[in-house]
C-alpha cells in the first residue's frame, strides 16, 4: 500500500497542526529521548535522519546525502555502524544525480539498502524502478507546494518500515462475556421453571 510521509526540520511546529501522515521524518541532531516519545504518541511511525549533525540517540535509519549534509563515500561506513547498532531498514535519502554516485561507492560492499529518492517536482517514478512499487520512497513535493512546513514523500515498499500492525478488535472479550452470561440466564430460567413446577 502506497503511504504517504512528511519530512521536516520543525518536527514540534507541524506536530502542534492537525496535518498528519503515516509517517514522520525528522533530523536524528534534533531529537533526544522526550521528544521521540513525544512524536511517536503523535504519528503512527516516526524516522530519523542523520544529515552530518549528530544522532545522539544513534537510532538514524536514513543517511541524508546531499549538498551541505553527507556524501556519497560515507555511506559505506554509516551503513556499517547502523547495522551493527540493530538499526533496521537502512536507507539512503539523495536525489536522481546523486544516487548512482552513491550505487558506485556500495557496489563492492555488498551491504543492501533502501533508496528515498529526492525530485520535488512531482515526479513519483523513478527510471528504473516498477512505477507504484519501489523505490523504498520517492519525495515530490516540497513546502511551496503544500503550503506548509514539510516535504511530502511516497512510501512504496509496504517492507520499508512497515506500517504497525492493526490492535485486534475488542470484540472477542465482550462476545466471551456475552456467552456466559447467556449460558447463566438459560440455566437460571431452567432452575426457575423446576421450582416454579414442584410449587404447582
């Protein structure tokens, strides 16, 4: 299923609006432990991003490459460390010309990893892929688009953080309890009958 994610760099500001997503991602430099449980009570899934700045909590599954935060050569080494930490479904935010540079770099690392690709003009296709399906994300729209705070992206691998499973339904509780009380009744009214009978 095709998901739709918000990233911003003013995670506290879009939180405080209505707008939600299924996911939110955010600057890994920008979170410490309160405000991760703060932001998790709010969307349904938040991602962290490490853009060269820090990731104190050491939890970032985006490595951000492009001007001004991470290159294509430190993606190896990043990719490493996270999965050596447990960090899951690791992946490497760039735009179309930045992307096979970073393909280049892995190639003899043998290490897979997701792709969020980065067009903000609209396009949701990327050459190469299966339209609808993957990449792991594709972004689209930026905030002069929305007309708010955030890039918006499309997430198309349903095993790229996945979305939490549905709580079951309440139902099975009260139905058990709705037999029983049942079964209760019809055996009193049985007992009623009885004494009901013997008084006649």
């Amino acid at each position: 299923m095709i998901r739709v994610m918000l990233d911003t760099d003013d995670s506290a500001q879009l939180t405080a609006t209505p707008i939600r997503a299924a996911i939110l991602a955010t600057y890994a430099d920008q979170v410490d432990a309160g405000v991760l449980a703060d932001l998790k009570r709010s969307w349904p899934q938040v991602v962290l991003i490490d853009r060269g700045m820090g990731d104190p909590l050491g939890r970032a599954s985006v490595i951000d490459v492009e001007k001004g935060a991470r290159l294509p050569g430190d993606v190896p080494a990043w990719i490493s460390h996270q999965r050596a930490r447990g960090i899951k479904y690791l992946t490497v935010y760039a735009n179309r010309s930045t992307m096979p540079s970073v393909d280049s770099v892995m190639a003899g690392h043998g290490a897979g990893f997701y792709r969020w690709y980065a067009t903000d003009d609209g396009t949701a296709h990327i050459a190469g892929y299966r339209p609808g399906l993957t990449p792991a994300a594709v972004q689209i729209a930026g905030a002069d688009s929305l007309g708010f705070h955030a890039d918006l992206s499309l997430a198309f691998e349903d095993q790229w953080h996945p979305a939490p499973a549905a709580a079951p339904p309440p139902a099975a509780a009260w139905v058990a309890q709705a037999v029983a009380l049942a079964a209760s009744v019809q055996a009193d009214s049985h007992t009623l009958a009885g004494l009901l009978e013997a008084h006649q």
